[in-house]
C-alpha cells in the first residue's frame, strides 16, 4: 500500500494516481499504438529524464520493431512551473522517412513539446505522433499531435513515476499531487 501522504524538499504531496492506474493507461496505449502501427516499425523518441519510467513499461509491451532514441530536453530546470526557455540536445539520428513516436511523460503549457515537434518535424519523418501518460488543460489550447493520452489531469503539480520536484520523487512507482494545488 502506498503511502497517502510523502514530503519533497520541504514540499507535501498527496496520493494521485497509484500505480495500479498507470498500469492499466500504459496497457491501453500500448494496445491502441499496436494497433495504429501494426506491420511497421516505429522509432520511438524518448524525452529524458521525465518520460524514461513511462517508455520503458510502455516499449515493453509493444511486440512492434522498434527503434529507440533518446533526447533530453528541460523547462523546469529546480522550480515547479516552466521557466518558459526550452533546452534540448538536438537528436542526430536520422528520422527522414519514418514513423516516429515521441514519448512524453506529462504535457503541462507544451513549450518543450512544442519545440522538439518544430525540431523532429524539419527531418521530415514520414509521420510524428505523441504518446505522453499525462497531459494538463493548457495541453489542449496547443496544435500538438496528442494522439495517445493516458490520462487528462487538472493543472497540478504532480511527481514519481519519472516526474520530478528538483531531481527528488522520480523513483516512486505513484503519482503524487502537490498539496492545496
């Protein structure tokens, strides 16, 4: 059982989403991007640090050929809220022509998303789509590709699973919410 309540940096955080949810979302995308992808191989872009627990329980249940890449990209740097500047490690890899599938931990204002699309889609993949577990109201306002969404979330800060708060809750297998947010 886990805990209802855990403390980061000074910060209180209640029980959100437990394990046995996540589960259940990753299975259900991972049918529905099976399904969609059938007979094809897929190059799966994973955004680090956040998306790795996500894509790792997710790449696992594809039976697809896969081709997997990383790229790490950051807004939020030690803070809470995005900075608004979006850092990222330009991929090398070679994606002109094929089916690309970003994967995402959580799509909060979209900034990083919106850059790394802008980015991939230059490369001319033959098709760009989204997988991310969470994704926030402001998500929607954007013209992203959100094609698999585990699960909407209202706007709250929210950490384990891979997310983080400044480096502290990427390891606990729940998603725990920030109290009074």
């Amino acid at each position: 059982m886990p805990p209802k309540r855990i403390e980061l940096h000074g910060q209180w955080f209640r029980l959100f989403i437990p394990r046995q949810e996540i589960a259940q979302s990753v299975r259900s995308l991972s049918r529905r991007i099976e399904q969609d992808y059938a007979g094809r191989e897929l190059t799966c872009v994973v955004i680090l640090k956040g998306a790795f627990i996500f894509a790792a329980d997710l790449l696992r249940q594809l039976s697809l050929p896969c081709r997997i890449e990383m790229l790490r990209a950051q807004s939020y740097g030690m803070q809470m809220t995005s900075s608004g500047t979006v850092h990222f490690e330009p991929t090398t890899v070679d994606i002109r022509g094929r089916d690309v599938l970003l994967i995402e931990d959580i799509v909060d204002t979209g900034l990083t998303l919106q850059a790394l699309v802008h980015h991939l889609q230059s490369q001319e993949p033959a098709s760009l789509q989204i997988a991310t577990l969470l994704a926030k109201p402001a998500a929607q306002h954007l013209a992203l590709p959100l094609t698999y969404v585990g699960k909407h979330i209202p706007a709250v800060f929210v950490v384990g699973y891979g997310m983080d708060y400044a480096e502290a809750g990427r390891t606990l297998p729940d998603i725990y919410a920030l109290e009074d947010s």
